[in-house]
C-alpha cells in the first residue's frame, strides 16, 4: 500500500488525531472480554509517543445513534480509557465528550507525551452524517490525522472522511495496523501462493454474493459452511427441514452455483437438531435430505474429511465466517476441525474479523495462523475487492 504511515511523519511536539477502532465486546459488569482491538493500537499510540508527540484517540463503540452518554453507560470509551492505561503504563485521560466543552479543554491542555481518548464517537449526530461543523471542531484539535481503524475504513462516518478532509495542508496518515490489515488482504487476493482457498459461512447468500464472486474468479476453491450451505440446497432442489434460509436469496444461488462449476466445494453431509439447543436429539444427514422438524446447525463428519483435504493441499487461506453453530456445543466440531485443518496447512492462513476472528480466539490457535483481522465487515468488503475513501484520501508516499 503505497500510503504514508504514522512513521514516516515528525510528530515531536504535535497533536496527533487518531481515529481507533476500539468497539471492544463488554460483559454485564461493563468489563471488557476481549481487548485484541486494543492492543492491536499499541504499535500506532507508542510511536507517537516515544517521538514526543500527544495524542488524541478518537473510537465508536457499539450504535448508540446520537444518545446522551448519560442514558447509556453500556457505549461509553471509559473501561477502554481503563485498560489504556494499563497496557500503555502511563495515565490516559477521558473527555466526557467528544467535541464539547470536556473535549476542547482538555485537547488544549495536553502535553507531549500524553493521552487523551475522547467519549465514542458516536454519540454525536454529526458522527454519521459527516456534518462539517462537527467535523471542523475535531479537525482543529490535531496538528496530524492517522487512520487506525480498520474495522472502521469501509464505512464513511465523520471522524473517518470529514475529519481528515476537513485537516486542509496538514498530513493524513495510516497506523501500523490499517497498513497490515491492508498489506495481507490485498497482497492474499492480487498474489495469493497457489492453491489458494477461501472458507466462507455465516447466514446469508446475499450478505457474500459479492464476495463469493469476485473470489471465485481468483480462488482455486472456495468451501461453503454455516447456513449458508441450506440456501445452497434448496438451489439444487433439495430438503433442508427447519433450516434457516432465504427464499429470496435461492437465485442467487442458482448463479453461482452455475458460475461456480467445481471451484464451489459444498457441503455433503448435516449435523442436525430438533431444537436450537446443545442437549437437542441430534442426528447426520445428507445434505438436501434434512427431515421436516429439524435443523442443520454445524458441517458433518464427511464435510469435515472433505474440506480438510482441500484446506490441507492450500498454500494460502482466507477464512471468513464459521462452519455452525460455534457458540452452542457440540455445534462447535465444524468450525474447530477447520481451524485446525488451517494451522495443520502451514499455509499463509488470513482469518477474516467477526465471527471467524471470535471462534479462532476462543479455540486457541490465534497465534497459529497468519493473521487474524480487527475487522469483520471492513475484511469483507476488501475480499470484494472494493476499495475505501477514509484509506483513498490519506497522503501518498
């Protein structure tokens, strides 16, 4: 990616505006469960200062859509400013606000060598409809724009276009993690190592068409898991019981099952249910042959033979949503005999965010792979090939 980085900026004695993606999981106690957003942040926010700039980090969390933070403390940064602090080992300061009275005055006290994370982002109305007066008065508070906020950089909110636009003459750069994320997804789809194989699952064919298009034209395979794969049989004509699926999405289907030929890898056999509960009775079925009353919810024993063997001759492999149920023992096999056929691989392994990113995190092997994205919709849309403005509009190299 031929942008300028937080790097290749001085930033001794400036302000830098950082826009973060720290839209980490809480629990019921407002305790965060899952910090890897945080932490991914690290390399960005120490470099900054420990070349004697300050900083001023910028982040959503969750759709609080223009509420008071007052009404909602489930969406507030604060557990995050929190663990900041405890990973950095230096205090970080929390503005109550993002472009108010909190926000200026401390965004004006800062010294070089501090923290200040402003309230999420999102509680402004201005946030989503990138409004220039809410815009200017982020604008104004740094001296240099960094992006690192990948999850964030398929969308075109504020403080992800408007602000930077709005930084006239001054430098608009990428953080170590949005030219990582970029660098692997890109360099995954314009020059993968061959065989290349995408794993694809989550619910809706027409949540993926796009992606499972542009990747069936560059992909050797690409193996089909989740509900999707009822959306599939149908297509075919076959049964699919109570499962979930999409009447309109079978067309679709029907084109890509045409367009796809033997590249499309589906499943052949069912793990089914009665009810959506781990202590259902459960059974294996053929795939387009689940009786009426029950539910497909996690790939079979011979999908998981069949996709291993693919995934196990792979020289690269972009994952991107899980095989079922992952959450709900014993639905959960699918998704962990694919991760482990991915580490098994040794191949250049990319996890897609969401899901995937959560169920490779939660069976272990996060540290197995190559690399694990912070952004679920974000990776989606680069498997698309699209590309994004908040990353267009930073300065070239």
């Amino acid at each position: 990616m031929a942008k300028k980085t937080i790097a290749d900026v001085n930033v001794s004695g400036k302000a830098v505006l950082m826009r973060c993606d720290f839209n980490v999981p809480l629990d019921a106690e407002l305790q965060i469960t899952d910090d890897l957003r945080i932490t991914e942040a690290l390399p960005s926010i120490k470099s900054v200062l420990d070349r004697g700039g300050r900083l001023i980090l910028m982040s959503h969390l969750g759709r609080p859509e223009g509420k008071d933070p007052a009404e909602d403390a489930k969406y507030s940064l604060k557990p995050v400013a929190a663990r900041l602090k405890e990973l950095l080992g230096c205090p970080v300061i929390f503005a109550s606000d993002t472009v108010g009275d909190d926000a200026n005055s401390k965004s004006k006290a800062l010294k070089n060598g501090e923290v200040l994370l402003l309230e999420n982002v999102r509680f402004n109305k201005g946030e989503k409809k990138g409004d220039p007066e809410y815009a200017s008065v982020l604008a104004a508070m740094g001296d240099i724009y960094c992006n690192d906020a990948f999850g964030t950089c398929h969308r075109t909110e504020g403080s992800m276009v408007a602000v930077p636009n709005a930084m006239v003459g001054k430098p608009k750069v990428c953080g170590f993690l949005v030219k990582k994320e970029i660098a692997f997804l890109s360099d995954a789809i314009s020059n993968p190592v061959r065989p290349f194989v995408a794993i694809l699952g989550g619910k809706k064919v027409s949540d993926k068409i796009n992606v499972i298009q542009n990747l069936l034209g560059i992909c050797d395979k690409v193996l089909i898991g989740g509900a999707m794969q009822h959306t599939f049989s149908v297509a075919k004509g076959g049964a699919v019981g109570k499962s979930y699926y999409k009447e309109e999405d079978v067309p679709l289907a029907k084109e890509l099952l045409a367009m796809g030929g033997d590249k499309l890898v589906l499943p052949v056999d069912v793990n089914c249910g009665d009810d959506f509960k781990g202590t259902c009775n459960k059974q294996v079925c053929q795939t387009g042959k689940i009786p009426d009353g029950w539910e497909g919810f996690d790939i079979g024993p011979a999908t998981i033979a069949k996709f291993s063997e693919v995934i196990k001759s792979s020289k690269t492999v972009v994952w991107n949503g899980p095989m079922g149920v992952f959450e709900m023992p014993p639905f959960d096999v699918g998704t962990r005999a694919i991760a482990d056929a991915i580490v098994d691989s040794k191949a250049t392994s990319i996890i897609g965010g969401g899901d995937s990113a959560a169920a490779i995190q939660e069976f272990g092997l996060a540290h197995k792979v190559t690399h694990v994205s912070t952004g679920g919709g974000a990776s989606l849309e680069m498997l698309e090939g699209k590309k994004f403005a908040a990353v267009e509009l930073l300065d070239d190299k």
